[in-house]
C-alpha cells in the first residue's frame, strides 16, 4: 500500500511538472511580473496559477467523469467565451507592455499581491487546456491505488510540482530583473501579451467554431 501511493504521488508530481513546465503565456507574465514588481509579486502570481492547476486537478480526480458528461453540450460555448475574454485580456496586457517602462529594472515597483493572486487565478482558469489535460489523468489514481486517500496524495502532489515551478519562474524573473534594462522587460512584456492572445485564438479555434 505504502508503494502504491509513493507510486500515485509521484505520478502526481509529474502530472503537475507536465501541465506547469512548457513555458507559454502563463510563464512568461510571471517572469514579467516578477521582473517588473519584485519576487513578492511574482510568487503571487505563481500561487495563483498553482492554485487553479490544484482546483482542476482535484475536480477531475473527484468528479471526472460526472464532469465531462455534464459540460459536454456546452463545451463550443464554453471555449468561445474563454477564448474571447483570453484575447480581451491579452489585448489590456499589450496596451500596458506598449506603454514605456518608467521604474528602474532594478527596483521592484510596490504591488498588491492579493490583487496579482487574483488576476493570474483568472487568467489561468479561463484556459480550457489545463482542466482537458487533467481530466485524461484522472485514470490514473484508479488504476494505481484503491485507498481512499490515494486521490488526495495524487492532487497534492501535482499542486506542489505546479507551485514549485512558477515559485521557480518567479525567482528566475526577479534575478533577471535586477540585471536587465526597462526596454528588455518591456519587450518581454509584448512577447507574453501576444502569447496570451494567441492563447485565446488556438482555444477558439480548438472549439471548431471557427
């Protein structure tokens, strides 16, 4: 039994490093983030998204199949408005990247987490990807282990590798920040934004409706 859920939070583990690892939109504005405001701001943001990588994967872990089943007739609409509301954000995030950064690189500006928490929470949770990808894993802790903690062991452990990556993005980005110039972070700024448009676009795309 003790191998099994070794064997289950492992794969939990590797589950989360494989929905946090590729760095798209989502990593490259906390790279931003953290470059521009300061670590304090960047792990925010890597909180946020590791919260909704732990959300999803704990509902698809725990009513999975209910899930798909049920959102299955709406799942063009529900892609449509996501992808729509994606593009809004990302179109906002261009017109900021666009703007001249006026703070030094090396001087973190004051930011509000709590309000930085909830943004990427948002901007992650809008992306269909990540609660698809998490859905076909859900198989998993069936097959691994029948104890009635095993699903629990499975989603802690994929949040924590989620955590520990952007924790990491957020890091990487503040030492950057303290050694690059304002027009670096706000070319990277633009990148991330149409990264997050293109996001939107390939969501509404995925649908078929266009």
């Amino acid at each position: 039994m003790t191998h099994d859920l070794l064997t289950l939070a492992a794969a939990g583990f590797v589950a989360g490093l494989a929905v946090a690892m590729p760095l798209g939109a989502v990593g490259l504005l906390i790279l931003r983030e953290s470059m521009v405001q300061g670590l304090r701001s960047g792990l925010a943001a890597a909180a946020g998204v590791a919260s909704v990588d732990l959300v999803y994967c704990a509902v698809a872990v725990g009513v999975g199949a209910y899930f798909v089943d049920a959102l299955q007739p709406w799942m063009t609409t529900i892609g449509v408005v996501s992808g729509v509301v994606i593009i809004g954000v990302g179109a906002v995030l261009l017109r900021g990247a666009l703007r001249p950064v006026v703070a030094d690189a090396g001087e973190p500006v004051t930011g509000r987490p709590w309000h930085i928490y909830a943004r990427f929470v948002g901007l992650t949770a809008l992306n269909p990807a990540t609660v698809v990808y998490f859905l076909a894993l859900a198989a998993v802790v069936t097959t691994v282990t029948t104890a009635a903690y095993g699903p629990a062991v499975f989603v802690v452990a994929a949040g924590l590798a989620s955590l520990l990556w952007q924790a990491g993005l957020a890091i990487v980005g503040a030492v950057i920040g303290a050694r690059v110039s304002p027009r670096i972070v706000r070319a990277l700024g633009i990148v991330a934004a149409g990264a997050v448009i293109a996001l939107g676009i390939a969501a509404i795309v995925a649908t078929g409706a266009v």
